[in-house]
C-alpha cells in the first residue's frame, strides 16, 4: 500500500511524499529494474495476411454472354455487347473506338 511505503520514507529518510508521488517512484523503480508486468490485455496474435483485393471490373477480361469463346459470336450477340458498350462509355466514345478498328 502506498500509504505504508509513504510511513516507511518518512521514518527511514526524513521525507515526505504524498500516496500519489510514491506510487509513480515506485512505478518507474521497477521499470528500470525491470518488474514491471508489462502491458494488459489480450496478448497479441498471429499476424493476418493481407486480404486479397480483386480487379476492378474496367481491367477484367469480360466472359463472352453466351459461353462461347471469343470471336465465335453471331451477329446477334455482337449487337448486345455494342449495346452494353454504349451504355458504360456513351455513345461518342464507342464510335471513337470503332474509328481505331477503322483505320
């Protein structure tokens, strides 16, 4: 008890501290003499592995709609992946595209 230790400097050394002084000398005692218990809580665990990130669907090879692999698609299928195509980049930037197929 700090008020114990307190008595004891005051009898043995002729000094007087206050229960809140002792106790923070004698924390900083102990750490130097290395008797501190160190930190609480929970110790801790195994280190986790970075969860994986996936591509963004802009860099992902896009799957053909109809299994088949690519460049066996009908008129039909082509149509619908142009129609897909004007409605994530817009019509002008579609007709951009297909000017570079042009040249």
């Amino acid at each position: 008890m700090p008020s114990d230790g307190v008595k004891y400097v005051k009898d043995t050394f002729d000094m007087e501290l206050t229960n809140g002084a002792f106790s923070t000398l004698k924390t900083k005692i102990n750490k130097g003499a290395g008797t501190s218990p160190g930190k609480r809580g929970r110790p801790p665990g195994p280190a986790k592995a970075p969860a994986a990130t996936s591509k963004p669907a802009a860099t992902r090879a896009a799957a053909p709609a109809n299994g088949k692999p690519h460049g066996t698609s009908g008129p039909v299928e082509l149509a619908w992946a142009v129609k897909q195509l004007v409605k994530q980049y817009g019509v002008e930037s579609v007709k951009s595209m297909a000017d570079v197929f042009a040249s």
